[in-house]
C-alpha cells in the first residue's frame, strides 16, 4: 500500500483558510505552482474532489468540507508536538479564531483576549462580534459563544453561565407613561425591536403565581445589536428586552429601570459551541477555561 504524503495536509489546510492557492502560496513562502500540484496529488491519492475551483475562489465540496477538519486536527497536533518539544512544555501557540455576540464580546470577551495573549505571546488571535450566528465549522471558529438558546447541531456546546431576559427603560420614559402594572400595558409603549431575533416583537411572560399573558410589541426603533438597543433605550427612545447581565450596570445606577418585575420571560444561557473534532488545540482549552472562570466572577 503507498503511503501517504501527510505534508499535503498543510498545503490543503493553507488553501481553504486563505480561500485561494495564490494566498496559500504566498503564506507558505512557495510557487504557487507547487501548491497547485499539491493539491491535484492530494485529489488524485485519495480519489475524491476537494475543492471546486473557479478563477476567483474555491469552494469546499461535502467531502473536502469533511476532511478540512481531519487534516486541521492533525496539523495543529503536529504543530504542538513540534512546540511542546522546542519549549519543553505544552504552553499554548498557534491562531485562535473566536466569534462572539457584540454585547458580550465588548463587556467580557475582549478583555479576556488582551489577558490571554499577554499571558501567552506564541497565540495570534482573531475576535469577530457580530449578532450573527455563524457556524463554527462553516466560518472556521475554534470557538463559538451564544447567548440565547441553541439550535440542535453536530457541534458540541458548554453552558457557562444563565441569564434571565428583562424589560427595561430610562426614567425619563417612566415619567412620561407612567410605570406599566401588567405585561399588556408594554403593548402602548414604544419598544426597540432587536431584528436580529427570530421573533422579536412576540413575548410571553410567566407570573410569580403562574399566570401567563402574551404580548405583541409595536416597534418604534429596530437595530441589529444589543448595544444600539440599550444605548437607545438608556436615551428614552423606547422599552426593550435585555440580558440582566448587560442591563446590570445601568439599573445599578439608575440610568434604566426594570419594568414588570413580578413577571419573568424564557431564561436563557451563555454557551461555548466547538466544532465537534476530537482535537481541541491547547490555545482553545486554555482560553475557554480562562473565559469561563472569568464570567463565573463576573455573573456571580
């Protein structure tokens, strides 16, 4: 049996992170020739098409995608072995992608990056915050966050923490219409529609006693981020529905007030989401394990 060529993992890893071969080339620091070639004896070893070329892109077909993972798991184990033997312990290298939403991402995760990579220089990191729910085998992230609820998927989640959703507005709107004694009187409140929700405008509240009561809000301001919401409600534009934790501060202060506080909304959770790899990188433990410790402090 012919053995494999397991140098071709790294040229095919190189290709699909870089999203071109011209890219690859140029982060390997050879022809692009040699990494073309490489990738047809790759194909032609293991008698399946990896990537469908096109003269601006390439795109990873059902097999490569599958793949994509197997040879990204065993080229960063190898790139740790080679580093744990040059350091003479295994200490985090490497790139770390990691997605977060914005509301979490600014209060909590982006400090944790700054902590972690000053504790580990080998890490070269790469935060996206955004609202939008990437996969993280699709988009390539080591690590997921979610706030919210998960949807059923092959990747393996954590739960860190819990979070209850609240109704909040500034002081100034309360004086103005006055302070609502049931979740139906929201409805006459103007209310800061969050788009990026599935059903944003649709609430159902629980009482302390077990009552229910359905609310359809009417939106006077939409956004797509939870901290244009909060700033627009923190100003008295309108009501919305935030995490307690990224409300905390400002009901702490004063600048918002909860709303309707005998009556609760579905509890949500914070979660890590990873592609489901049996290799998790040392970066990747290492960082989780920090962030997590992190939000137990900070949520406590």
């Amino acid at each position: 049996m012919k053995k494999s060529n397991l140098n071709r993992l790294e040229y095919f890893v190189a290709i699909v992170e870089e999203g071109t071969i011209t890219a690859a080339a140029e982060r390997m620091r050879i022809s692009k020739a040699v990494v073309s070639k490489q990738l047809q004896l790759l194909e032609e070893e293991l008698g399946a098409t990896l990537v469908v070329r096109n003269s601006r892109h390439l795109n990873l077909t059902e097999v490569g995608q599958s793949f994509y993972e197997a040879a990204r798991a065993s080229v960063a184990q190898a790139e740790e072995a080679f580093e744990a033997v040059r350091q003479g312990r295994n200490e985090p290298t490497g790139n770390l992608r990691i997605t977060a939403p914005l509301d979490m991402g600014v209060t909590y995760i982006s400090p944790v990056v700054a902590e972690f990579r000053i504790a580990y220089p080998a890490v070269t990191i790469d935060l996206t915050l955004s609202d939008t729910r990437f996969d993280p085998v699709e988009a390539r992230f080591d690590i997921a966050y979610r706030v919210g609820w998960l949807a059923d998927s092959a990747n393996v989640a954590r739960k860190l923490a819990g979070f209850q959703q609240i109704v909040v507005a500034s002081p100034r709107l309360v004086e103005q219409f006055g302070r609502p004694e049931h979740p139906e009187d929201l409805a006459r409140l103007p209310f800061v529609e969050h788009r990026a929700l599935p059903n944003p405008l649709h609430w159902q509240f629980e009482s302390t006693s077990g009552e229910t009561s359905g609310v359809q809000m009417t939106p006077a301001l939409r956004a797509d981020v939870t901290p244009a919401i909060k700033a627009m409600v923190v100003e008295g534009a309108g009501i919305s529905i935030l995490p307690d934790f990224f409300a905390k501060r400002e009901i702490d202060n004063g600048t918002l007030v909860r709303l309707v506080p005998d009556w609760s909304l579905p509890a949500g959770g914070i979660y890590a989401v990873y592609p489901p790899t049996q290799f998790r990188s040392a970066a990747t433990k290492r960082f989780a394990d920090l962030l997590a410790e992190r939000l137990r402090k900070n949520l406590a």
